[in-house]
C-alpha cells in the first residue's frame, strides 16, 4: 500500500524533472518557425471583441479587418472562431452589473475556491 502514498517530496522532484520538458514544448513553435506570432495573437483577440462588443454580431460576421494579415487583410466573420470573443464580452457585461465594492471579494473568492476545483 506504501506505493500509493503521496508525499510532497515526491511530487517536487516530479515538477522538477518534468519542467524542461514543459518549456520545450511551450517554446517549440519558437525554435521551428521563429518569433513571429503565428497563432494565438493576443492584440488580435483584443481588437475583435471591442468590434463584437461596439458593433454586435451582425457587422462582426461580416466585418472584414484591413489590420489583419496586412496589406490584403481578412474576413473575421468566416475566419475565426468568434468563442473567446463572446466569451469577453459576456464577462465585460456582467462585471458592469457588478457593484465595484464588492468585485475585489467576488474574484477573491473564486480564487480561494479554484484549488479545490482542481486538485493535483
């Protein structure tokens, strides 16, 4: 039975052991394709919801971004998975409900309850 003991120990030495191989997977597209975003681009991500956010979705489905993939630009509406976006938005509108005095204890509380969500 002492095999499925946990112990804090062991579960160090297997973080520590593991973390380059987590860095070198986190960095690989890095070291393959250089430091150009190619993927996930956070300002792009940005922009698209305050678009989704000031113009709702109709004109986001057919909004065509000239800032995008520059000079020729893109079709947002067909060429992108528009969830993390709603997503923005959706907690953008409801943090606005949100009287300010009692935000801080909101998030403060959801992280306090986060660890028991996901245990190691």
């Amino acid at each position: 039975m002492f095999f499925f003991k946990r112990s804090y120990q062991h579960i160090f030495f297997f973080v520590l052991a593991r973390t380059p191989v987590w860095q070198q997977t986190c960095v690989q597209a890095v070291y393959e394709y250089g430091y150009l975003i190619h993927e996930f681009d956070p300002w792009f991500n940005f922009r698209a919801t305050q678009y989704l956010a000031e113009h709702g979705w109709s004109k986001f489905a057919h909004w065509y971004d000239y800032m995008s993939w520059y000079p020729i630009g893109r079709p947002i509406g067909t060429t992108t998975y528009p969830g993390m976006q709603f997503a923005g938005v959706w907690i953008w509108e409801a943090m606005k409900h949100v009287p300010k005095a009692l935000a801080a204890p909101a998030f403060r509380h959801l992280s306090r309850c986060e660890p028991h969500c996901f245990p190691l």
